[in-house]
C-alpha cells in the first residue's frame, strides 16, 4: 500500500481512486502483452524468419520516425485536452474532422497493424509506419491527459506523490503484462492464427478497462458539458451535483447536444460570427457589468466570453441562458431583451448561494475550460 498508493489512501484522494487504479492494473497488462506480440510479429515481418521481403535499416528508422510525426500533431490539441481530459484520453479528434481518433483505441490499431505486418511483408514500411503515427498520437493524448487525471483525485496537495505513486503502480503491471504476453507469444499466439484470437480479446479488455477508468475519475474542473449538467440538476432537483455524481453521466465518446432545458448553450464561436453590430450594443447594455455576452442563435443560445474570464462568469451566464429559456418555454415570449433581463435578475437573486455550494462540493469554479474558443476582449 505505501508503495503504490499515495500517503495517507483512502484519506488523501477522492472517490472513485480504487477503482480507477484496479481497472488501470488491467489496462497496463493488456496493453504491454500486445505490445509484445506486435515486436514479435514485427521481428518476424523484418526477417527473423524467411519472408519474400527483407526490412532495411532505413525502414526502421522511417518506421520509429512516424511515431514522432503523430506526437508533434498531436501536440497541437492541448487546449482541447485540458477542457476534456476523460474524452481525450479515450478519444482525440483529428485535423480535418474526418477520422475520430481515440487514444487508447489509436494505440491498439497501431498495435493491430503491426501484428499483422507479417500477412504483408512487402508493406513493411507502409503497415508499420502507420501503426507507429497512430501510437505517437495516442501517445501524447495519454501524457496530456494524465496531469489533469491526477489533479481530480488530489485532495490534500498531494499531487507529487499521486504521480510517483500511479507511475510506480504503472511499471509493476506494465512489467507484468510483458510475462503474460512472453508467455503467450510462445504458446498460444506462436502461430498468426492464436494472434488473430488473442490479439482483439486483449484489445477488447484494455479499451474497456481504459473506459472503466476514465468514469471513475471525479473532474472538478468546469467545461460546457459538466456546466451544462451542473446547472440542469440545479434547476430541476434544487440540488448541486459534485464531481463524484457526474463521473458516471458524462459520455466520453460522443459531443452529444447540451441540454435544451438548460438553455442550449455553446460557447466558442468568434464574436463576430454569433452577434451582429446591430445587436452588439444591446446586449452590452443588457449585461455592461459581465464578461459575457448571451444571443440567440439557430439553434440555442450562443455565449461569448471575454478573454479573462472565470468559471464564475461562465456560470452566470449559463444561468441566464437557463432561466431565459424557461420564460420563452413556459410564456412562448420570444427571447427579447425584456426577457433577458428578467431572467438577468433571477439569476443575480440565486447565483451567490449556487456558487457557494458548489465550492462547497469541490468545484473549481476560477477558471472555465472551453478548449480552444474564441473570446472577445473589450
């Protein structure tokens, strides 16, 4: 316990560390016995044994470079990944939209390509090297990640020794994984037939503990989904959720629609683009004193933040947005600036309280990660 879990455990963290550390034990072990029968298989693919091609010097090197390629790619999502940690460590979004990339479902089609480099010798390069850029992408999206992870679970400024600990925790089941996977590749999966068996069961295991791992994990730092949720449960139950309630009602996979009854909100649209000149001065006047501004758009309300503002102002607006949306529903007013302002006004009456429970609940509410959205500066 004093090895691997840090000073002070069960004390010293919050809720849900046991169970993100257990299914992390199995996400390592799956992940370090593929990886062992992808070398294997790529020895195999470059000529350990006879193949109608031969795997050159230049071929490896090109191969371990793609890897590289994919983590300076990659590197360019840290915005992204700092308002979705839980999302991106499972999945990533690539350039262009095309292809949605996952950082553990990357590494294991990396891991896949490899091991069936062997069916296609003469495409050593091609086959490896892909496999190699999508595990630099999953990779870094894995680091990126990892920091923000830790923080959640951190209780008593014990961050440092979180991470030695997770990282020592890491090494023991990675170092296990290697004798499972030694241990299969010289039975089971000697042939390529056993690969094909063994290599998705194991894949299937690791995404799903990976999966298992990220909803155990209490993210207390405030973003469009969980604000989105935060305020929803405030306005329908009267109660606010802490980071513990919400863990296991966030969709990791899909950007799914925010919730209508909270006013439909998105945030990081250019200014420019959500509010027109006409109606700039309007809305300035409706909130002069805020580092927000709130318009309606096709489809819900958009909101445009100032370049310095916090977590607080975010949640005001949010608010207004909500209470807005609950006049237009309940009187079929369309959203007019006497509708704003009344809403404005309800949302002033309650925010303090609001705010203080959800201080009260562990919520960072000093700063709001909108990724990479655009905000104005006056």
């Amino acid at each position: 316990m004093n090895k691997f879990y840090p000073s002070g455990y069960p004390y010293s963290v919050n809720e849900g560390y046991l169970r993100y550390t257990q299914f992390r034990a199995l996400q390592h072990v799956t992940r370090a016995a593929l990886s062992v029968l992808s070398t294997q298989s790529l020895l195999f693919a470059a000529g350990l044994r006879p193949t109608p091609a031969q795997a050159t010097a230049v071929s490896w090197i090109l191969k371990d470079g793609m890897q590289h390629v994919g983590k300076v790619i990659c590197s360019n999502w840290g915005a992204r990944m700092d308002s979705e940690p839980k999302r991106w460590r499972l999945l990533g979004l690539h350039v262009g939209c095309f292809i949605l990339f996952a950082a553990d479902v990357l590494y294991d089609i990396g891991i896949g390509l490899e091991v069936l480099s062997p069916l296609c010798p003469h495409l050593f390069l091609e086959v490896a090297g892909l496999g190699n850029f999508a595990k630099g992408i999953a990779v870094v999206a894995a680091r990126a990640t990892r920091l923000p992870i830790y923080s959640s679970f951190a209780k008593e400024g014990n961050l440092s020794d979180l991470f030695a600990k997770g990282e020592a925790f890491s090494t023991l089941f990675t170092v296990i994984g290697i004798g499972v996977g030694i241990q299969l590749a010289s039975t089971i999966c000697a042939s390529m037939q056993g690969k094909l068996v063994a290599g998705p069961l194991l894949s299937i295991i690791h995404l799903y503990s990976v999966s298992e791992e990220m909803r155990a994990t209490p993210i207390n730092t405030l973003n469009p989904r969980r604000t989105a949720m935060v305020v929803d449960d405030f306005l329908k139950a009267g109660v606010v959720s802490s980071p513990s309630d919400l863990r296991y009602r966030e969709n990791l996979l899909f950007n799914l629609q925010l919730k209508e009854d909270t006013g439909n909100v998105k945030v990081g649209k250019a200014m420019h683009k959500t509010i027109k000149p006409s109606r700039l001065l309007e809305l300035k006047q409706v909130f002069h004193e805020e580092k927000f501004l709130l318009n309606l758009g096709n489809k819900g309300v958009d909101m445009v933040l100032e370049q310095d503002a916090s977590g607080e102002d975010a949640l005001r607006g949010w608010l207004v947005a909500a209470y807005a949306a609950q006049v237009v529903s309940s009187s079929r007013h369309e959203l007019s600036a006497s509708v704003m302002h009344e809403a404005y006004h309800k949302m002033n009456g309650v925010f303090p309280i609001f705010l203080k429970e959800l201080q009260n609940k562990g919520w960072h509410t000093d700063r709001f990660l909108d990724g990479t959205g655009s905000r104005f500066a006056l």
